[in-house]
C-alpha cells in the first residue's frame, strides 16, 4: 500500500521539481551517469597503483575478488527477476528505461561497494568517501525511479557481506 502511494501519487510530485528545471535535472543525470564512471575510476586507478606497489599476488584480493561477486549478485538477479517500480506502478521514471525486471539488488549500488570494500582493505582512509560516492550511488537509482529502497540496502548489504569474505584465512594467504 505504501508503495504504491508513493510511487503513483507521491514521487511524480517529489520528482516534479527536477522534472520542471532543467538545469537541475541536468545536474542529477550528471550524478546519476557520472558518479559510477567515477568510481569505476577509482577502481582502475586503485588496481594499477596496487598491482606496481604490492605486485601481483594482489590480483586475487583486487580483480578477481569482485569480478566474482558482481558475477554472483548478477546471477542472483537473474534467478529471482524482480519488477522494477516502474513496471508495478503506474508513473514515468526520470531516467527512461525499457529493462525487465532484474531490479533486486541494485549492480550500480552493489558495484561501487563492492569497489569501496576492496580499496578499503588497503586504503582504509578513503572507506567514508567511497561509502558516500555508494550511498548517493544508491540514491540516485532510488530517486530515478528504477529501482526501490530495498533494491539498494541488498546492494549494500551484499557488498559488506563480501567484503567480509575478503577476511577469510584462505584469501589472505601470501
């Protein structure tokens, strides 16, 4: 019932500001395309400078570490084909989208924690940052209107949880 209020009758009058000046949607396309290339970036920057400085051992903990993950949320998606909001109520998404289901979880939001969990075990500084590039990551998707609150907070959930697996004794071995 909630969702349905919020989706049908609230978010065209949340969404109403953006969609009425353009600058502003202007600004929230940029942060909705731009943030996940700049964490993609990151992610780019953060292997090469750890594969020339901690060699390439680390390769295990920094590429194929998440490439799994994203492998597994993405087979995860698949099996379990969740609508997205758009597809079960009746609105127009500020980002047009013609994609299916496959909503829950949320691979942008889950990408860049996962990103985020990765650089954090070596650079535990930039942790706060990343997480907040993943939370408006997550946000963005949230107020675009493709995906729901819970899309998201699995996402996060998910990549905290592998992130943890990064711990496990067998992944840690030199």
């Amino acid at each position: 019932m909630f969702k349905k209020y919020y989706f049908e009758e609230r978010y065209p009058v949340l969404t109403g500001v953006l969609r009425k000046q353009p600058f502003l949607l202007t600004c929230f396309k940029i942060l909705y395309y731009g943030l996940p290339i700049i964490m993609m970036f990151i992610y780019v920057a953060f292997v090469i400078h750890t594969a020339r400085t901690k060699g390439k051992k680390t390769l295990k903990k920094t590429l194929i570490f998440p490439a799994v993950a994203f492998l597994l949320v993405s087979i995860f998606r698949k099996v379990f084909n969740k609508k997205r909001p758009y597809e079960t109520y009746n609105y127009e998404p500020i980002i047009n989208k013609e994609k299916k289901g496959r909503s829950m979880p949320s691979r942008h939001t889950f990408s860049a924690g996962i990103i985020t969990v990765t650089v954090g075990r070596y650079y535990p500084i930039l942790v706060p940052f990343l997480w907040i590039f993943t939370g408006l990551i997550g946000l963005t998707r949230i107020v675009a209107g493709v995906h729901y609150l819970r899309d998201v907070l699995a996402a996060i959930g998910l990549a905290i949880a592998a992130g943890l697996t990064l711990k496990l004794p067998f992944l840690n071995k030199e």
